[in-house]
C-alpha cells in the first residue's frame, strides 16, 4: 500500500521567495527567480463554486501545499503551511496524511506532469470549511501513469478558523490559457492567515471509504468509456485502455497576489 501511496503521490514541487535590498538613495527589489517547477496544477470545481473565493482558495493551498511538502519538507513549503497543519504528522494519524506533511526520501524526484484537481463535496462559513479534492495526473511522454488506471485519487480537506474574519482571498486569476507576469508559484504570501488545517488526508486510505459522487462524475465526463465501478467509487477503464499524455499546462489558477482592503 506504502509503495501505491508513494506513487499516487508523484506530482509537485519547491519554494522561493522574494528579497528586497534598500539603499539610502532609492529602494531597488531584487526578486529571485521562482523555483522549478516540472508540474502544474489545473484547478476545477462543481458547478456554483467559485474557485477565488475565500473557502475554495484555502482548499487550494492546503493541497497544493501538501503536495509540495512531499518533496521539499514543511520548512520549504508554501509559506504559513508547517503553522496551519501543526507540524509533521504521526504516520497512524487518521486526520492527517504523512505523505502531504514530511519530505520523501532523497531519490525520490519530481516529474513533468499537469495535475488536474476538482473540488467536490464543498461547505464553507467564516469558521469552518470543508471538501473533497478528486485528482488524476497527465505526463509528456508515453511513461506508466498510476494515477488513471484506475480513478481513485482523492483527498480530504478540512480547516476551521478561530478569528472574526475569513481573511480576503487572493487576486483572481482570470487569464486561464496565459501566465500572468505577476503570478508566483509557490506564492509569496502566507494563504492560510488564521486557519489551521484540521484534516488532509488521502481518502481512498481509508478501508471501506467511498468516495464522493462528485469526483465520479468529474472523472466520467473526462473519461466516459470508464464504466466499471466498484462500492467505492473508484473507476477502471476499459481493456487496452491506453493513457493520453500531453504537454504540462500552464497552472490554473495563478498565485498572483494577496488581498487587499483598500
């Protein structure tokens, strides 16, 4: 199961960060580059949901965020990640998924790939929010892809928030087929503010867990001759189904700046 788990999980990335260099005459930013990264993440959601809001950003970050801790570490993760999860997870943790919470061996590596990610099973208020991230991977090349065959990647997330406000969500990325020259990947801002990341966890680990109705529909309409389903809403294709690969596409959306009040 470890080794299927390591496998699902291959599809994410590093961190940078921005400084800034002040002389008495004239304040002159220096920016370092942004890391490389080999993948990206193209976001969807049910119908109704607004990928930019408050509730739906926070799911973002947190997978996102966990998905990148797996190859860099909480320290080198999105900023304000090792605060909102509390630290690593223990590895029997039923809430938190140590896989999305401490870096993975030295010889494990990144690879080119888009990871497209679907919320499903969403509720949101000031104080709690909650969802089911469904996810299949596409790679360049014609290389073994666990991630299609069969369908059943998805993650629970949930967070809950002690302060008065949600916080403002970040700049709406309304460019889906280009890159904003303002984006950032990881961002440069702390997405998370006062929430704490109660759960984030792989569902299908969860024996005798299903998974949401939404996520197989998701998955349908992307794959419909995947027809076979078993009790838990996981998906196989058919026999000599072949996986489609295609170039890594531009991450949707774009972290491009923090909210602002004024």
């Amino acid at each position: 199961m470890m080794g299927r788990r390591v496998i699902a999980a291959i599809g994410v990335f590093a961190i940078a960060a921005s400084t800034a260099c002040e002389s008495r005459r004239e304040s002159a930013p220096r920016v370092e580059a942004d890391p490389e990264i080999l993948y990206s993440n193209v976001w969807s959601a049910d119908s109704g949901l607004d990928l930019f809001s408050r509730g739906a950003e926070l799911v973002r970050a947190t997978f996102e965020a966990g998905e990148y801790t797996y190859f860099v570490g909480l320290d080198k993760s999105y900023p304000g990640f090792r605060e909102a999860v509390g630290g690593p997870a223990r590895h029997d943790d039923p809430d938190k998924s140590d896989l999305m919470t401490w870096a993975v061996p030295a010889n494990s590596k990144q690879r080119p790939a888009t990871v497209f990610e679907h919320i499903t099973d969403f509720t949101a208020t000031q104080t709690n929010v909650s969802a089911t991230v469904c996810r299949y991977m596409l790679y360049p090349g014609d290389e073994f892809n666990a991630t299609l065959n069969p369908l059943d990647e998805a993650s629970r997330i949930e967070l809950s928030n002690s302060a008065e406000s949600a916080g403002l969500p970040g700049s709406a990325d309304s460019r889906y087929d280009s890159q904003d020259p303002h984006a950032h990947r990881p961002p440069t801002w702390n997405a998370f503010g006062t929430w704490k990341i109660d759960k984030i966890r792989w569902t299908k680990t969860v024996a005798g867990e299903s998974i949401p109705n939404g996520c197989v529909d998701w998955w349908q309409q992307r794959f419909p001759t995947f027809t076979e389903k078993t009790e838990q809403n996981v998906l196989s294709g058919p026999e000599g189904f072949v996986a489609p690969t295609q170039p890594v596409a531009i991450q949707y959306p774009e972290w491009i700046g923090p909210g602002r009040s004024d």
